[in-house]
C-alpha cells in the first residue's frame, strides 16, 4: 500500500503464507519479527477491505470528478469564505481637495458691552481649500442674518482683525458703506464676492499686501473693508481698490474710500478721512 501497489485480500493471504513460512526456518529473535509482521498484515487486510467497501458505495473516480466540477465553478469552498464575501465593505475612494496659496481664518464678534472688545472676538476655523471654504461658508449663517453689532472676518491665518496686529497697524481699509436697504438685496452678494477676491488671490502680485476683510452689521448701516498691510504703498493699494471695484460690479458713480487705521484708531467714530478713493 504504501508503495502505490494495488492491494487485494488475496494480496494479503499470499503475503501472509510467505511470512509463516519463513518463521519455521528462523531462531526467537526472527519469530518474533515475523509474528510481528503477520499481525500488522491481518490488519492491513481489514483495512483494505474496508476500503473496498467504502469504493464501492462511492467510486473514487466520481468523488475526484465532483470535486473538479465543484471547484471549477469558481464556487467557495467553505461557508465562512461567503459570510467574508457578504461583510465586504466598499472601498470610497478619496477625494483630492484644490489648495488655497494661503490658509485662511473666520473670527466671529459679537457686541457685549458688559466685556472688553478682544473677549468678544472669537476664532472660529481655518481652511485652506476650496472644498473646505465651501463646505463652511454654506454651513454658517449669512452675514445679512446675524444680529446687529455682529462681524465676520476672514483674515490670513496667523493676523488677528484688529489695528493693533503689527501686519494690520501701517494699513488701512477700502470700505464700502450699505444702506438698511441692500442689506437683504445686496449684502449677501457682495460679501461673497469680496471672500472670493481673497481666497482666490485675484489681485494678483500684490495679493501679498491683502491681510483680510471684514463685514460690521450695523443699525444705521452695514460696511465691508478689505484691509491692507502698507498704506505708503500706494501703486498697490490703488490696484487692489480698483480691480475690488470691478469685481463687485460697482457702477463707475460709485466712488469708494481708502483709510487709513491710524486715522480712523483717532476719530470718535469708525469713519476716517479718505487717503484715496476710485
């Protein structure tokens, strides 16, 4: 069996009579050998008869064949092989996001009169992509929904919107001032507009001098400003007001104002005296 032979009872009485035979000639020692072979083969004999039955009942060559047929249906072969394939989770794939040339910060000021102006500005985020942007302008209120004495800023992160920030305190601001009117009619629009002329550097190599804007909601009116950094440069702030006026569709009779925030931290009121105008 071991070495492949086809094995038979009469295989094994013929094997059986050699080995008694051999015992007759031999001394103790090879007796015992011997009678030690004819047991395992009386066993041996047993086994292939068992076997003979179990091919009998089912031939070896159609259980070869229904394994073939099984596993060449591409079928699992073990049931927790399914269960594995039914628990399978879709891979999502990643989206790649479109970078910003600079992160960007929203702060949000709310009027307490009860607490100093810096506890009443908060950081609220950063983002750095397009997708990021979006995903948090559409989730926040608009600007013509908060309450009076409220602002948004979105500032280059790292400059806090206030005058005293050593990158805001050489600069000034062109500013729009709204009536009660626009605020539900154009409000909104512009806003939108000015955050896109910062995230999108659109006023191109002096986009650096830009530190942020900033929208006040106001009783008597609204204002937004896009603050600069230097206001002796003025071939860059006379671009940057320009091409902010073209870009929030201002007709050409619309004149807006540059000031500067040293003037307007020394006047009782927010209005300083225009350094330019376009």
């Amino acid at each position: 069996v071991a070495a492949g032979l086809p094995w038979s009872p009469d295989v094994a009485s013929s094997v059986r009579a050699a080995a008694k035979a051999d015992v007759k000639d031999g001394g103790p020692e090879v007796t015992s050998i011997k009678h030690r072979i004819i047991i395992l083969l009386q066993l041996l004999e047993k086994t292939a008869q068992c076997i003979a039955k179990l091919l009998k009942r089912t031939p070896y060559l159609h259980v070869v064949q229904e394994a073939h047929t099984f596993r060449a249906k591409g079928l699992p072969r073990r049931d927790n092989e399914k269960r594995r394939k039914k628990k399978a989770v879709p891979v999502l794939e990643k989206i790649e996001k479109h970078p910003l040339q600079n992160r960007w910060a929203l702060w949000f000021f709310k009027n307490v009169k009860s607490q100093p102006w810096q506890c009443n500005l908060r950081l609220v985020t950063t983002f750095s992509t397009v997708e990021d942007f979006w995903g948090l302008y559409t989730n926040i209120q608009l600007a013509s929904k908060l309450s009076s004495g409220c602002d948004y800023s979105i500032f280059k992160d790292g400059i806090e919107p206030m005058w005293e920030d050593s990158r805001n305190k050489r600069g000034g601001r062109w500013l729009i001032t709204l009536s009660k009117q626009q605020r539900h009619s154009d409000l909104d629009t512009l806003w939108l507009e000015t955050l896109l002329c910062l995230i999108g550097e659109a006023f191109e190599e002096y986009s650096d001098e830009v530190c942020g804007a900033v929208i006040n909601i106001r009783a008597k009116g609204d204002k937004i400003a896009i603050w600069t950094r230097e206001t002796e440069n003025r071939e860059a702030v006379t671009h940057i007001g320009k091409v902010y006026k073209e870009r929030l569709g201002l007709s050409t009779k619309v004149v807006i104002g540059y000031q500067a925030h040293a003037d307007t931290a020394t006047k009782s009121s927010s209005l300083g005296k225009n350094k330019l105008v376009v």
